[in-house]
C-alpha cells in the first residue's frame, strides 16, 4: 500500500511530531517520510479528511464475539471489520464461545479465521478448562499456539488455591493472568448496583463490596506469588484506591475500565431497559467520578469497550432473566470525548497492546519514519448521535442508543491495508 496523508495532526506522546499538523507518506506499510509538505507522487494515493488526527493504531483488551458456537451473536470476520472501522487495529478476543478457548486447537482455530483482516485478533486463553474454575487449562500449550493472556471472562476464580498455582506457573514464560473480580455469594441473586436506584425500582443489588472483596483478595495472591496480573473492567472507587496501593507496592498489577463505566451510571435504569444490564453493574456517579480520576492519574492501565454482543432472545426479556452485555466498539471513542481529553483516550486505547503484546510492540508502532504504519484516523470535532444506523456488529444490544456522540473515526491503516468507515 502506497499512500500520502495530507494535513494530519499526530497525537502520539513518544513521536517526536506529537501535536504537530503534518503530511505522512507510506510506502508498502511503512511510514517512509513525515514532513511539513510531500511532493505529490504519480505511486502513492492521497487522502484528506477534515480535522484529521492520526494515532497509533487503537487496541481493545476486551471483545467478545460468539464464533465458535454463537455467530447468531457475532462471527470474527464481521466483528474486525466492525473493529477496524470503529478504529481498533488490534483486540483481545475473549474465550468465551463454545466450545470454550481452553486448549491449543481453539486458540489456533480463532487465530487462522482473522488470520487476513486489518485489524489483528489476539487470543485470550481460558484460565480453566471450560471456563468452569474447577481445573487448570492448558496455559503454555495455548502461549505457544498464540494466546496472550489467561482468564475466564467475567468469571471469579472461586478456588483460592488455583488462582495462585496459576499465578506461580505462568512465571515460567511471562504470562499474563486475567482476575475478574466479583464474589459471586455477596452478589448472591443481584442484577444491578445496590443503591438507591435499586430500591426504588425494586430490583436486587450487587454491592460494590462483592468486587472490593476479591480485588484486595487477588492482591494479596500477587504480592505472596509475584508475577503479572490484569483485573479487567473495575467500576468502584474502592477498586481504584486498592490497586493504586498495589502499584505503590511494587506489584505487576494492571487494569482496566470499560467505556460504559465511564460515561453511564445506574440512573440509567429507570426504564428498566436491559441494554444497560451489564457486568460488572453500571455504578454511581461518585463511583463514575473516582473510575475516571483512576484514568487521569494512571491508575487505571486503559479503556476496553467490553464489547459484548447479545442476541435479542436474550435481550427483550424480563430484567432479572436478561443476560449481561452491551456492544461498544462502534460507541467507544464518540462517547469517551465527552468526559476525558483526546491525549489521554489515546493512551488508554493503545495502552493495551503494551500490556497483552509487551513494550516492543508498542514501540514498533511510534509514529515516526521506519516504522510499520498502524494507525488510527480521527476526528475530535464532529458533533453527532449515534442510532441504530451506526450499528455495524450483528448484535444491536448497544447502550448508546440515541446517545449524543463527539469525534470520529476516520478509518485504520494497518498489515499494508486501509479501511475506511
């Protein structure tokens, strides 16, 4: 691929044209020349867009999409598409199909299906067989076959013991362990955040202690084990508050919020609309606040969209029988601009790649001359809603619906390919 970018405003911290309104020329999937002005060549295509901004390439820690087993849900081709143009070049799919990624086959299986896309797949492996928490999966059959990390999405590790024998053999070849984090006894037969909300529209809360519970539990496995944990999704400012003391104290802890944790909270739910039934519960907006002041001060690692289609069979139905997840790769970046600076969505949107991929792949992509061209094309000025024609995935369970939006994405660039939304 051979392209000249006009008039484009780099937001990349490590590049040394960080702010600056430039020309980019690629030539075959490497950035050849960045430069006030580049003469037009009859072998490169250009292209303009108002506002420009180019990134790195956005990575979402985060996604689910059904295939193997539920592609009434999403399959993985139409999902990167979606990713791609929602403006990620790279997601973290997670095991949650059937059957389970809990062994090498699966995970080779995910990997050669969105072997040709733009956007790349990175497999996360079940931490236990069928995502069942009873035994170990096959960890470093899995490392070999491609996978990134190890957990079992949105599911406690109830046993102690097992989650700290993993901990421990995953050392062997620097993996990374995933705890999501929720007592599943104190969330006994709750559906959303206990609180005020809850009682008035008189459904059962989950109290934001089922989540501290296991947070400070899993700390005190990483601080006893050593090794590299990832608590994905946190929503209380508890949460935050305890891993910013386990960074203080030297731990490999990282996390992540969703984008609807940042922007939406429990006050949603007095439609009893279920595209707001998510898990971990949306909060309230003290604890809105604290997530959001995690981000500004770093404690919290990125931003996933925790992408997660659902089928309206599991959807339009009665509150407590609905089941958890909202889609958010097409909403996540017009919903974020609302509440954090476009530098900083940035670093929490490509953050991920660091951690799931390692420091190397992160450098790899600066945006400077020599380097691969993986990059994201935005806007930060562009006023809209988002309805359902913004839709792309399969799924429409979108929480976001006729939501006020701000920025969009341009399209990626990324495996000397362009794709444009």
């Amino acid at each position: 691929m051979n392209l000249i970018i006009r008039k484009a405003t780099i937001i990349d911290s490590k590049s040394s044209f960080h702010n600056q309104t430039v020309d980019v020329k690629i030539t075959k999937g490497v950035i050849e020349k960045i430069s006030q002005k580049i003469a037009t060549s009859d072998t490169h295509k250009e292209i303009e867009f108002d506002n420009l901004h180019l990134s790195q390439g956005w990575f979402d820690t985060s996604v689910s999409l059904g295939e193997p087993g539920f592609e009434d849900r999403e399959t993985i081709i139409n999902g990167l598409n979606v990713a791609a143009k929602s403006g990620f070049t790279g997601i973290a799919l997670q095991p949650n199909t059937f059957p389970v990624l809990d062994n090498q086959s699966q995970i080779q299986f995910v990997k050669q299906k969105g072997a040709n896309a733009v956007t790349e797949l990175y497999p996360i492996g079940a931490l236990t067989k069928n995502s069942e928490g009873l035994d170990m999966a096959e960890l470093f059959d899995m490392k070999n076959a491609g996978a990134v990390a190890f957990g079992d999405y949105n599911k406690n590790i109830e046993n102690t013991n097992l989650l700290k024998i993993s901990l421990q053999y995953v050392q062997d070849f620097d993996g990374l362990v995933l705890a999501f984090c929720q007592d599943n006894a104190i969330k006994g037969k709750g559906v959303v955040n206990e609180g005020v909300v809850s009682t008035r529209l008189g459904l059962r809360g989950i109290p934001n202690l089922a989540e501290e519970l296991i947070v400070a539990r899993n700390l005190f496995l990483l601080e006893y084990t050593g090794g590299k944990m990832h608590i994905p999704t946190i929503s209380t400012a508890k949460s935050v508050e305890l891993i910013k003391k386990a960074k203080a104290k030297g731990l490999q802890v990282s996390c992540s919020v969703s984008v609807h944790h940042l922007t939406l909270t429990d006050e949603k739910l007095d439609g009893f609309d279920t595209r707001y039934k998510v898990s971990p519960p949306l909060r309230s907006e003290e604890d809105r606040k604290a997530l959001l002041k995690g981000i500004v001060d770093n404690t919290i690692d990125c931003i996933t969209s925790d992408h997660n289609p659902m089928d309206i069979e599991h959807k339009k139905m009665e509150f407590d029988l609905a089941k958890n997840g909202t889609i958010g790769l097409e909403s996540a970046f017009g919903a974020l601009t609302l509440v954090l600076t476009v530098e900083k969505i940035i670093e929490k949107l490509t953050f991920g790649r660091t951690l799931f991929n390692g420091e190397t792949a992160s450098e790899n992509l600066i945006l400077q001359e020599g380097n691969k061209a993986n990059m994201t094309l935005f806007t930060s000025e562009v006023n809209w809603n988002f309805t359902s024609q913004n839709i792309l995935s399969k799924s429409k369970n979108s929480a976001f619906l006729n939501s006020k939006m701000k920025g969009k994405v341009y399209g990626v660039i990324n495996s000397g390919k362009i794709i444009l939304s």
